[in-house]
C-alpha cells in the first residue's frame, strides 16, 4: 500500500491546515512500507509476538538460555516487534536467580527545539517521544514487552534462505549437467565401452564383437536398451554393468524384460543396485538362483531418473 500527501492542489493562496489525523497519517504510513519489506524477508513471522532481530542484539556474554545464569551483553542493533520497528541501546547485565533477560519500552523526549510544546489553550506537554527497546534483568511473570529468548534473528532466516537457493541451485546444476552428459538423441555405448563385474563370487567377461547399450533422455527420464554376450566363470549371483554417466542415476529404475540367454532357453532376470542413493552400476540376476556358466547372454531395457 502506498500512502502519501496529495500536494497538487495546494498553492500560497490555497493553503492547508494541518490536522491531527494528517500528522497520524504522515506517522503510520512508513510503518506499512517497513513492516511489508521485512514480511518479504522473514515471511509470516511479522506481527507476531516475537521479537525480530533486524541487526545487532548479539549476545556475547554467558548466559544461554532461560533457567541459566551468566552474564548478558549485547551490542546495539534493532528489533520489529508487532510490526513496529525499534532501536535497541547495548546492554550489559547478570542474569540469577529465576530471572530472565527482557525487552522493555523506554520512552525519552526530543527537546531540540521541541518538547516541552505549548499547545492553544496555554497548556504544555511533551509529544515528541523516542520509544526504544531496552533488555535488562527481568522475570518471567513480569510486564515486560517481550522475552530474549524468543527472539528471531533475521541474519537465521537469511542464512536459511541462502542454504536453500545454493542447494537448489547444484541440483539444477548436477541435473542440467547429467542431461547434457547423455545428449538428446539415442547414444550407444559400444563393445569397448562396456564395463562388466559380478556380485558373489566368479568372473564376467564380454564375448563377440556387436555388445552394445543404448540410451536416450527425454526431459529428466533415461531409457536404457541392452544386449551383452558374456562368457562366465565360476557362480557368481549377480553381473554388474557400469551405467553411462556414472553417479549421475538415481538409485530407482524400473525393467520388466531382463532375460538371460542359458543354453537353448531364455530366462527371467531382476534388476537392483550397487551404489546406494548414487547408484553407478545396474546389478542383475536370475529371479531364483545362481547365474552358471550356461548363461551366454543378457538382455533387456530400463527407464529411470536422472538426480
């Protein structure tokens, strides 16, 4: 909201006369502005019944904590407490017993050419009035404004909002760099690059010459198509093959077709993990059972995400 004098129809002929209501207008109008920024920063905390720490008010003393004891100095800063923006002086005091350090409003008057005033009628008073926010030694049943404690030092919240954009920022960053490591179209990786290993025991190794596996991203959804000839030793209970863009998955994707090739059958496999949330390998095996030495090939496809 902006709230602002209309001066364009006042001349020296067509004065204005000030009236109460224009000096409380004048008065309240930055107050909105002000509240309104500070909103932007420490969201619907503002106006509530904690103080907010704008600046300063750093306690360096050792006290820490209601229902402990130790000395209490602050530096000077500033506080918005019920949408109201104060100064707080230093403070410099012990905290004992069951007391506990608390805001209190100190009124002072400006005097430079000001309070005392005289007002129409011939008597004075003082308009000009300083409100600022002092912490001292208080209790908690007392009438004090507010309590140190529960103050919300707004260097929190911007630190907070700092570690929030950096981290969505490297994710953006990781995940931009992952769907350009793939590319947009089907890429392959072929026989030389493929990278093979097993799980519980026993040796893989790739055979022919047409191994390939086949990868397209589209949006931030990888497929995964795969035919590898291998020659086995040993009973290993899973082969492993190293996925393209190494750490670069996530830890879930999805196959429904893995098939291992044993003599003149086909058999169904599984697909799992190595590697936890940061997978690099795609571990298969047979639904039930050891993988032996009959198995000559692995085929199938996956869908996954990339993190």
């Amino acid at each position: 909201m902006a709230s602002y004098l209309d001066t364009s129809a006042i001349t020296d002929t067509k004065q204005f006369p000030v009236k109460k209501g224009t000096i409380d207008f004048l008065q309240n109008s930055h107050k909105v502005d002000t509240k309104e920024v500070v909103r932007a920063l420490a969201g619907s905390n503002v106006g509530g019944a904690a103080p907010i720490v704008l600046g300063g008010c750093v306690n360096s003393g050792t006290w820490n904590g209601n229902g402990t004891t130790g000395s209490v100095i602050t530096t000077a800063g500033s506080v918005m407490f019920l949408g109201i923006v104060y100064v707080v002086p230093a403070a410099n005091f012990t905290i004992s017993g069951s007391n506990i350090p608390v805001f209190n409003f100190v009124t002072s008057q400006y005097t430079a050419n000001a309070d005392p005033v005289t007002y129409t009628d011939g008597t004075t008073g003082n308009i000009h009035d300083i409100v600022t926010m002092v912490l001292s030694s208080g209790t908690t049943t007392g009438s004090q404004a507010a309590n140190y404690a529960d103050c919300i030092f707004m260097k929190n919240l911007l630190q907070l909002d700092s570690k929030i954009d950096s981290s969505i920022a490297t994710e953006v960053t990781n995940r931009n760099a992952a769907i350009a490591a793939v590319g947009t179209g089907w890429q392959n990786v072929g026989n030389a690059g493929v990278s093979l290993g097993t799980v519980g025991g026993g040796t893989v190794s790739q055979s022919g010459t047409t191994n390939y596996i086949n990868w397209v991203v589209i949006g931030n959804t990888i497929h995964l198509t795969f035919d590898i000839s291998v020659t086995i030793s040993g009973t290993p209970s899973a082969i492993t093959f190293v996925l393209p863009g190494s750490n670069q998955w996530a830890a879930s994707f999805s196959g429904t077709n893995i098939i291992f090739a044993q003599g003149n059958s086909d058999n169904l496999g599984s697909v799992n993990f190595t590697g936890a949330s940061n997978a690099t390998k795609v571990l298969m095996g047979l639904v039930t059972g050891t993988i032996s030495s009959s198995i000559t090939r692995f085929s199938g496809s996956l869908t996954g995400q990339i993190v």
